[in-house]
C-alpha cells in the first residue's frame, strides 16, 4: 500500500478520527489524508510538536537511563480534540487528529498492526 492508503484506512477505521500524516522530523508533510471538511492543518501541528517532541525524548531518557528509553507515542488531549502522535523511526513520525468522542485506542492497535508496512514504505 501506499503511504496515502494507508493513512486513509487508519482514518477510515477509527471513529472519530479526522486526519493523519507521516512527517519528516522537520515537520515537513510526507503524505497526508484528511477526510473531508476536517478542518485541521497537521502540518502547523507536526513543526510545533517536534520541539516538544524532541524536549519528551530527554525525559523519557532520564526516566529510563541505560535501558530503551526511547519514546514511542505521545497523546495531546483538549476539550476539543485530540492528536496522536507515534514515532516511526529517528526521522519520521505519525501523526493523527482525532475529535473529543474519537476512539484513540482503535487509532494506536491499527497503528501498531500497520506499523512495519508503514516503516517499509520510508
């Protein structure tokens, strides 16, 4: 699959999901999907957390020391909304909104179950 399919059955099979991306580290878009009148720029969302993304990184360090510190996913959660955010290799990371009611758990088994398809399409 392509990285455009992919990211449309992720969004497609998550209830209340609206958008998703693979991102540069830089924040620069690689592919997107957004269903229709989503609303929601993942870029201006993907370049704002990548230096809090970044920053998490140190802390998952201190918490972990020597062993596999590194960070995997993280979940921003407003009264409105909510991004995911999944790490996909040292330059590349998903990111998906999703709105208050959306179903964030469904979002994290599909992307864990598509995850080497998606590492394979980098």
């Amino acid at each position: 699959m392509t990285f455009r399919e992919i990211l449309q059955s992720l969004v497609d099979q998550t209830p209340g999901a609206l958008a998703a991306a693979v991102m540069a580290g830089d924040g620069v878009a690689i592919d997107e999907y957004a269903r229709p009148g989503a609303g929601v720029d993942l870029g201006a969302i993907a370049i704002e957390f990548g230096r809090i993304f970044h920053q998490s990184q140190k802390v998952a360090d201190a918490l972990d020391g020597s062993r596999d510190g590194a960070l995997a996913e993280m979940l921003l959660v407003t009264g409105a909304s909510q991004v995911f955010f999944r790490q996909l290799d040292e330059d590349s990371f998903l990111v998906m909104a999703l709105d208050a009611t959306g179903l964030v758990g469904k979002a994290r088994y599909l992307v864990r179950v598509l995850l080497e398809e998606i590492r394979e399409a980098l």
